[in-house]
C-alpha cells in the first residue's frame, strides 16, 4: 500500500463519519485533555509550593518533640504534639515544623483548642 492509497482509504472512512459526530467527538476530547493538563499543572503547583516549607520528617510523637508543631497536609491549622487535634491526623498526613514561627509562615494558623500556642 503506498502513501496515496493509505490517504485515500482515510479520505473515506472519514466521509462515512457524520461531519457533527466528528465536530463533537474533537470538542470533547480537547476539553478533557486540557482539563486533565490543568488539573495535573494545579497539583504541580501544590506540590512545589509545598516542598519550600521547612518540614521534619514525621515520627512518632514523643515526650523528644515537646516543642515542635504538627499540622496536617490538607489542613489549615498547626497543634502541639500534645494536643487532641494532632492526635487526630494521620501519620501520611503529618508535617512538622521546628517551631510555631515556621508553621506560622507555611501558611497554617494556631489550633484554637490547643492550649499553649
């Protein structure tokens, strides 16, 4: 088969597909694919925002991290180790930072219930 006839066999198995069939088949395609690529460029952009935040890696609270702040990845609030709430998230979801200054300037907020910060 050469080139010619390859063009030709796509010619008209493009002109048995209905021309609004086709027009709509492309419209949505191209709004999934740029939703997709907009979604995964929005997440990127968490992530690397994220990773400029001085973080500690997670262990297990210990009377060691009496003065350390934990917070959680999806929330807006940072909690002493001590605290109820920090007992409440998870360990994957776990951040900690060297001091409230450091919690502070990542963007999360003193937990209202914790007493001490």
């Amino acid at each position: 088969m050469t080139i010619a006839e390859a063009r030709e066999k796509c010619k008209r198995l493009v002109a048995r597909i209905p021309r609004d069939l086709l027009v709509i088949s492309v419209l949505v395609l191209t709004s999934s694919l740029s939703f997709g690529l907009g979604y995964f460029a929005g997440k990127d952009s968490r992530q690397e925002s994220r990773s400029a935040i001085e973080e500690l890696p997670a262990t297990e609270a210990t009377g060691a991290e009496i003065g350390r702040i934990v917070a959680s990845k999806n929330g807006t609030k940072y909690y002493l180790p001590s605290c109820a709430g920090a007992n409440r998230i998870s360990d994957a979801n776990k951040v900690w930072f060297a001091s409230a200054a450091a919690a502070s300037a990542a963007g999360y907020a003193p937990a209202a219930n914790c007493p001490g910060l």
